[in-house]
C-alpha cells in the first residue's frame, strides 16, 4: 500500500463536510474520486495531500502516505509564472537538465529544449498540462490529479489521461484521479463514489461502470457528455439533503420505498463492493 486513508469525520470550521471515508491505494495502482461539484473531491485531496494545513480544515482519522504525495493543479492558467521561462520553473525543483529532459520525453515531447526555452503563453493547454505533470512526476512518484483536464477540449483531455495511464503501467506512477466524468475511467483501479461528504458506492473501475449498484452512480454514468446530459438538468439536482431522516435521494429514487423517506441508509459491505443504499 503506498497510501491508506480513514478519515472518521473532516470540518471547515465547525461545518461537516466528509464522513466515514476509507480506501487504500495500491503501489503502483489507481484510485478514482468521482462525484459532482460539492461532493467533497476536493477537500479530500487537500487532506491527502497535506495542503488542509494552508485552510481552516480539520480531520478526524489516520492518514497515512509511504511517500508524499505531488498534486497535478486544476487551474493551468495559473499553475506557471507567466513571467518565466519553462526551464526556469522545472529547473527550480531539479536542477538535472539531463533529468529534465528525459522527463518532457516521457511526457511526450519531442523538442524539449524548445519547450524549456518557451514561456507558458507559447503553450497550448494540453501541453501546459503535460509540463505540469513532468514536474510532478520530478517531484514524487505518486500523484494525484483533482480535475485536472476540465480546462481541456475533449480530444486533449483523453491525450492527457492516457498519457497518465501510460505512467501508471510503464512508470508505476501511483494515481488518485479526481474527476466528475465516468466517461474518462477508462482504466483499471479502485473507484469511490462521493455525494455529500459520503461514500455511496465502493469497488472495483469495471465492475462498476459496467454494472453500478447504487442509483447515484448510475445517474453518473447515464449522465456522461457522450449523452449530452448535464447535471443541472438531471432531477437529481433537486435533492432534498437537509431531511436528517431521509436518504438523500429519497426525491429522486426511482426505486425509493418507505423505509428510505425514515431511515438513511449506512455503508454496507457487499462481496468486495461497498453501497450505501437499503436495497
Ligand atoms: N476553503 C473552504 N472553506 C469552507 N468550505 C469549503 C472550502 N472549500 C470547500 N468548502 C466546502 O466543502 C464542501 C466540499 O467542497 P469541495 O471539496 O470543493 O467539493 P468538490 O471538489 O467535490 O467540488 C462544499 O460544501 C464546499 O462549499
Ligand atoms: S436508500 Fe432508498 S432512496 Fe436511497 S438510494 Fe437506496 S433505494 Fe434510493
Ligand atoms: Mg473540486
């Protein structure tokens, strides 16, 4: 195991924001966190990563890391100093020139001291991306990208993610994958559904798209961009979450029975999946 996380409860002040959240990643594997805005994504990754410490964001629990961990940013357009050259911002973190560039190699570039002599204007948005996870791949071995190809057109964005899942079989770069889209999973590993701060279905990548147990899952693979769904235009936007007694998709079920609108249902262990759900 390269990482292994339970985190009983985690607050931004005295505010909930993550409940009962456990998983492993395997050395040289992949973990996915996938659920829509909100879910707690993010946050999660903050606590993993170390960064909680720069919010007002507390936990309850064990994490713990065999290494540390690099996060790939969301945002490139802010994630390079315009003001400086690429060679000027890799070389800061490894002064290996000879590193560097076979570093860009493997993120496949073919003119590397082109790329380093360039500043991140004269990049397009899917090799900004390529550089920042160069750098991150400088830094550590495990990494974890948190929606990281959403400012990318979607041919870019498939070019990116098989690049990281060209790391991860070659390189046996380890990977948490935070993303709101099933459609990018197009690979092997461990997949956590989060909705609210809570695991609503746990399991295997495959096994799960092919076949997804939970209702919510379901909704988020049906709402892929290939069906042109979005999710405000979904019914499970509307949501009722404020009922403590309810689950949280009794509005929006199409297989809710009375039991659901008394009883919110606990995470519950099913061969090696793992379901929030009564039924
Ligand atoms: N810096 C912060 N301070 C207070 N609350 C925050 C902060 N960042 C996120 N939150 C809240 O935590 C919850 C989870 O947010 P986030 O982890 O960003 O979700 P996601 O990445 O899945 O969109 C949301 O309710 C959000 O408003
Ligand atoms: S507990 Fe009931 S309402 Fe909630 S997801 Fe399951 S069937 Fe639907
Ligand atoms: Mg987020």
């Amino acid at each position: 195991m390269i990482c292994s996380v339970n985190i009983k409860r985690a607050y931004y002040g005295n505010r909930q924001v993550l409940e009962d959240i456990f998983f492993d990643v395997k050395e040289g594997g992949i973990l996915a966190i996938v659920g829509e805005s909100g879910a707690g994504k993010t946050t999660l990754g903050r606590l993993i990563s170390g960064l909680y410490k720069f919010y007002p964001l507390t936990y309850e629990g064990k994490i713990d890391k065999k290494v540390e961990l690099d996060v790939v940013p969301q945002n490139i357009t802010d994630s390079l100093d315009p003001v400086f050259k690429i060679k000027e911002q890799i070389l800061e973190i490894c002064n290996d020139k000879k590193k560097v560039k076979n570093v860009l190699k493997i993120v496949g570039f073919t003119n590397q001291d082109d790329v380093l002599n360039f500043y991140p204007t004269n990049l397009s948005g899917g090799m900004k991306q390529r550089v920042l996870i160069a750098m991150a791949i400088i830094r550590s071995n495990f990494i974890l990208a948190d929606e990281f190809t959403s400012a990318l057109d979607t041919v870019t964005k498939v070019k990116v993610v098989n690049l990281l899942k060209k790391l991860n079989t070659e390189r046996k770069i380890s990977l948490i994958f935070i993303t709101h889209d099933m459609e990018l999973l197009d690979f092997d590993g461990e997949i956590v559904i989060l909705y609210g701060g809570k695991i609503l279905e746990k399991g295997k990548i495959g096994e799960i798209k092919r076949d997804a147990w939970h209702p919510y899952t379901k909704f988020l693979i049906n709402s892929t961009p290939k069906l042109g769904l979005h999710y405000t235009n979904y019914k499970f936007s509307n949501i009722n979450i404020k009922n403590n007694y309810a689950c949280p998709f009794y509005n929006s079920c199409d297989i809710a029975q009375d039991l659901c609108k008394e009883s919110i249902p606990s995470l519950k262990k099913k061969g090696d999946r793992w379901i929030r759900c009564h039924f």
